[in-house]
C-alpha cells in the first residue's frame, strides 16, 4: 500500500531569500504606497518602509511614497484642535486652526523621509505640495477634494530611478494649503499613473473577518463586488464587520481597482517585500475580477507541481521530519490525473491530489496539500480544499481522508468541515500507521487523520 501524504498548508520557517525572481515580474511598473500611522510614527518604523522601498528600487520598480498622518499627531488634532471624522464619508475634518499644524507636520515627517533616504544611500524626492491641486469640499472645513495631480513632476523623479514622496495635503489655485488624505491621494495617484499595484500600509496584516467556527480568520483575496458586500455587513453585536480604522483604506481600494488599477494590497508595513517576493503575497488582495481557479493539473504543469512540492520540504517537525512527504518526479506524475492546483494569474500557488485506497471502494486519501507560504490559516487552502472535496465527489468517492502533522494544516481542514473520527474503521487505521512510519516516535502521536 502507498503511503499517504502530510498535507501541507502552512510557511513553517523564516522568510526564504530565494524568491528574488519574483521581482521580474514587475520591472518597470509603478507601485504606489502608502503608509500612515505606525509607519511613519518612529525614525525605525520609517526606515522600515524605506529599505523596503530601496529593494524595490534595485530590481527597477518605479515607486511613488504617500505619507499620511502619524498616530499620536492625529489623537492631537482631534482632541486639541476638534478634528472629527464625517459622519457620512467618514473623511478627517479639519478645522481652519489646525491647518498650519498640520502643514508643519507634513513638512517634517517629508524632511524626516528625504533624510533618512539620505543615509540608506537610496535617491529620494520630496515632491511640494503644489503637485496636488485641491479645493475645499462643502461641509468638511478645510478638508479638501484633489482637483488635479501634477504628473509630470512625478514621472520626472520616477524617471530619474529616484523614490517620489508626496506628502498628505494639496493647494488650491489661490496657494492656500488644504488637508487632502493620504489614502485618497495614494489611490487617485495610483489611477492617474496607471499603477501596478497600490499597497496600503497597516496597523494590521490585512483585513481580519470572524470564522463561524469561532476566531478570526484574514481575508486574503477580494474581488470589487465582495468588497463592497463586505462594507454593508455588521458583526452579531451589530459593529461594522470592517473596523473604522480600516475603512478609509477599503474605500480607497474600491476607487483604485474601479479605476484600472489591477492590484490593491492592504497589508503591514513590517512585511512590505514579501508583498511582492511570495508566491502567494500578504495580507489582503483587492482586485476587480476573480482571478483565483481551482483546475486539474495537466502534464505541462508537472515542472511547476515538483518545484512547490520541493519548496514545501522546507517546512518540518522541530525533529526535521517534512510535513509533506517526499516523492520523486515520476510519482508526481503518477498522481496528475487526480492533482488538483489552486492559480492566481497563471501563477500556480496551491496544489493537492487524491490516492484511492486499494480495497476500499469509493475511499480516496487527499495529500500533497502545499498552498504557497504567507497564507497560513487564510482563505487560499480553504477554498483550494473546498473546491477539491467537490470534485472528487463529483467523481464518485464518498469517503474522503487526510493525514496530517502540521497544526496549521489541521486548522484548514477543521475550517472546511474536517474531523478526527473517535473510532477509526479497519482501513483508517491501517492508513495512519503507515503515515507515521515517516516520523520520529515522539512525533507519531501528532498525526491525525482528518475525515470529511
């Protein structure tokens, strides 16, 4: 009898260095980011984002930085200075009094940025406020609307391989100097300049919405239409189901990917790169349309299935022992008609297959269970797994098994319904031993099978 898999779902080690290549896909695009509150609170935090930014800038990605408002200067606008937020667009009015405040903020956190470019070695600009063309908007004070963006000024730092900064705030024709939000700004920018990406830099990694099953659970992907179902959605207390901090960046999102942008991430400044370094990224991923497919491996796909199933060995038992279980090439292959792979963009990013038990009609054991690293717990190996147990299904087997050593994996399969039988059938039984074979004694009492 074949050995069943470990499935896999899970990044069980450091972030590895070797996912450079990735960088190619984006050589010559635009990203622009934006990154406010913690980000830009602390001289660490700020030379955080920026070395993230110098990477980006070394593999010839154009970047644009739009700097917002630090958190403690916020509380002080709203408690010395009465700034309050609409309570019908839910932007920042800012009173006439605060306006020099917040001028000379801007004009710090900018000289803050280009200095500490300076000593990273990374070429920056500061580019004026006149760059943003503002006027105010009725009932919100001295917040303003963008009018017009001066891209041309832009582009000429962008060409020079040089990091565009662009501070919160705008002008209006007259001179005079209006609050613009950074995150409104980011996203108008990231239309007007036909961005790849616009990244949206959080206190948190992403949005988090509650499992039924109890706990959080990120959302990792969004296409335009379940964003916007999610902003009318409210938690069993009645709450907004998207937290207010986070609701200025989902509208900024929405506006983004109506307007061309094919990529938005919301995501923690602390894990910018691997953004764009993973298979799978970080945090949460806005796009228009659905680009997530769940198919059947076809031979031409044999490379891409050895070369993720080879990453997953990296991930191991504190005694060395592989979650996944090793198999040649020619195994592979072997398993390709009942292979399943999760993509995103034609970009292979999960993958499982099914075994038949031998004696055991209508008895399939799923393995090979590898969703790309970063998205532990998250929606990709749920609905990779979702979608496979309807499939094989479909095909007729009825009873449906996994194996598995890794705690997150057995989170995923407990998040589509999985369970540990409190009795185990002859065949169950015989499939478990043999699964723990592959592992250390002390380790054998930590694999389970999972039934579904």
């Amino acid at each position: 009898m074949n050995q069943p898999d470990s499935p896999l779902h899970a990044q069980e080690a450091l972030f590895p260095p070797y996912y450079t290549p990735y960088y190619a896909q984006f050589r010559g695009q635009t990203f622009v980011i934006q990154a406010e509150d913690e980000a830009v609170e602390t001289t660490l935090s700020m030379r955080s984002v920026l070395e993230g930014i110098q990477d980006l800038l070394r593999h010839g990605i154009r970047v644009v930085l739009v700097f917002g408002k630090p958190a403690r200067f916020l509380e002080e606008l709203q408690t010395q200075y009465g700034a309050r937020r609409h309570p019908e667009t839910n932007r920042l009015v800012i009173p006439e009094t605060a306006l020099g405040p917040l001028a000379e903020q801007r004009q710090l956190i900018g000289q803050a940025l280009a200095s500490l470019s300076e000593t990273i070695g990374m070429a920056a600009t500061v580019l004026p406020v006149w760059v943003v063309r503002a006027e105010r908007r009725v009932g919100h004070q001295s917040t303003g609307v963008i009018t017009g963006l001066d891209l041309g000024a832009i582009r000429q730092v962008l060409d020079r391989g040089e990091l565009a900064i662009l501070g919160f705030g705008g002008q209006t024709d007259r001179g005079q100097f209006l609050h613009i939000p950074s995150v409104g700004l980011a996203a108008d920018l990231a239309v007007a300049l036909q961005a790849q990406k616009l990244l949206l830099l959080a206190q948190t990694d992403g949005i988090w919405l509650p499992h039924h099953r109890g706990g959080q659970q990120q959302l990792s992907f969004a296409d335009l239409e379940e964003l916007l179902c999610l902003l009318t959605r409210h938690r069993p207390d009645g709450s907004p189901l998207v937290t207010p901090e986070l609701v200025p960046k989902v509208h900024a999102a929405i506006r983004a990917v109506a307007g061309g942008v094919p990529q938005v991430h919301i995501v923690s400044y602390s894990r910018l790169l691997e953004e764009v370094l993973t298979r799978t990224g970080v945090g949460t991923m806005i796009e228009r349309l659905q680009s997530h497919y769940v198919e059947y491996a076809r031979p031409e796909d044999l490379d891409e299935i050895q070369r993720l199933h080879t990453e997953a060995l990296r991930y191991t038992t504190s005694r060395g022992t592989p979650f996944v279980k090793p198999l040649e090439r020619a195994e592979l292959e072997r398993l390709l008609p009942w292979t399943l792979l999760l993509t995103h963009r034609g970009v292979l990013i999960g993958k499982l297959h099914g075994q038949e038990v031998p004696g055991v009609p209508e008895a399939l054991c799923i393995g090979g269970f590898v969703v790309g690293e970063d998205h532990q717990d998250s929606q990709q190996g749920q609905l990779l797994l979702s979608e496979a147990l309807e499939r094989f299904r479909q095909r007729g087997y009825q009873h449906l098994v996994a194996i598995t050593a890794s705690p997150r994996a057995k989170r995923a399969f407990e998040r589509v319904g999985g369970h540990v039988p409190q009795n185990l059938t002859p065949w169950q039984t015989e499939l478990l031993t043999e699964a723990r074979r592959r592992y250390q004694p002390e380790e054998q009492d930590d694999v389970q099978l999972y039934s579904f």
